[in-house]
C-alpha cells in the first residue's frame, strides 16, 4: 500500500530534494509542525522537500503493530526511488535508524539516537505510566512480556518483531554525512528537544536553522 507523501516544490527545477526521515513513534507528532515549517524554508530556498508516512504512521492504514523496522526502511527505499535529480536525506532521532538504504547525494543527522536506547526510553515511559495506574512493572517483566505478544509502549503496540530489531538497532555509517545537535557551538542546531515534550510544539527559529544548515551542507557535497 502506498502511504501519503507531503511534498513541497519550489517554482522552477529543485536543486536537489530533501527526503525528511521523522523520528519515530509519538516524536513523530511532536516534531512535524517544525518540520514542515523547515521544508517551507528549505523549498524557498529552491529545494524540493518531502515528508513521508512510515508505515503505521500519521495517516497510514497500516496497523502499527503489523510493522517491523525494516518495514520501515524498505518504505523509505521506496519514496527515496520516485526522487528524480540530486538527493539529500535529513533524518531526525531515530529516523537515522532508517536512513542508510537508500542511494543519495549526502545525508544530515540531527541528535541521532540508537535503538536500544529509543527501546528504553518507550519503555519508561510505560513503567512510569503503570505506576501512576497503580500497577508494577519493570523493564525485565516488559521485555519477557514482549517477546511474545504485542507491547503497548507510550501509546504504540509494537509487535515482538519490532520490539527485538529497535533493541540490537544500531545507527549505520554513511557518506556523505553531516551529524548535527541541539546546543551552542560547532555542530550544533540552535532550538528545543521538541521530541521531550508532552505535546506537540513549534519552533520556528530551529526550522530555519535547520534549512539553513541543510543548504549549506548541500553546497560542500557540490550541490548548489
């Protein structure tokens, strides 16, 4: 099934396209208001710009808990394939566990996270939840649980599959890169953990930023 693409294109041929990997799960949510406000910087600044949904995901039909990662991967192999001209991959979280299939012109990262750490974090959240309901558990009975049934993990049932490929998932090298963080300094993206908050947010300062560091990046692999 093919799932929704947003897509923005400036007036003209693109420089190049920017294929937006989100993080994952309810990062996802959190992050999409300043990420389509970046594509907009980035299409006025003469790229093409494109967001799609993971399988499970936003507007998918796809029963999240029917997905494995490499459901994942492949869909973005596969949005990666209707690009046509120079290709730039922009990844967020664990949106850099995805990445690495498909060909492309360079790649940006910003505050890449490992799986097993995602894996934790989701599941914090669930034992954090279960004591505010007055139930017990820990990360040991979580893991037992998951390696047979689906696991409700921060408001997303993930299968045993998907639960055991986020734990051994490792981010990949790749070249062209350019691995940016939140912060001050070199290397860094001015802005907010938007992913740390309860609700979705907006900042529309770090959006720019982030088009701005994308554009730069893109002329040093020869993109202009």
């Amino acid at each position: 099934m093919a799932e929704h693409c947003f897509r923005i294109h400036p007036t003209g041929t693109p420089r190049a396209t920017i294929l937006i990997v989100p993080p994952l799960f309810e990062e996802a949510n959190r992050t999409r208001r300043t990420l389509v406000l970046a594509m907009r910087a980035l299409t006025a600044d003469g790229f093409a710009a494109l967001l799609p949904d993971l399988p499970g995901q936003n507007e998918s039909l796809v029963p999240l808990e029917k997905v494995e990662l490499a459901s994942w991967q492949n869909a973005l192999a596969e949005a990666a394939a209707t690009i046509d001209g120079p290709l730039i991959i922009a990844s967020l979280r664990g949106g850099a566990l995805i990445d690495h299939y498909p060909k492309a012109a360079a790649r940006w990262r910003l505050a890449p996270i490992g799986g097993a750490s995602l894996l934790r974090t989701l599941m914090r959240a669930r034992i954090a939840a279960d004591r505010e309901a007055g139930r017990t558990s820990s990360l040991d009975s979580l893991q037992a649980e998951a390696s047979t049934v689906p696991l409700l993990l921060a408001g997303n049932r993930l299968s045993p599959a998907m639960i055991a490929q986020l734990g051994s998932a490792e981010i990949q090298p790749v070249a062209p890169l350019r691995s940016v963080t939140l912060g001050s300094g070199a290397d860094v993206i001015a802005g907010t953990p938007l992913w740390l908050r309860a609700e979705p947010g907006e900042d529309a300062a770090m959006a720019k930023a982030i088009a701005a560091d994308i554009a730069a990046w893109s002329k040093t692999c020869g993109i202009s």
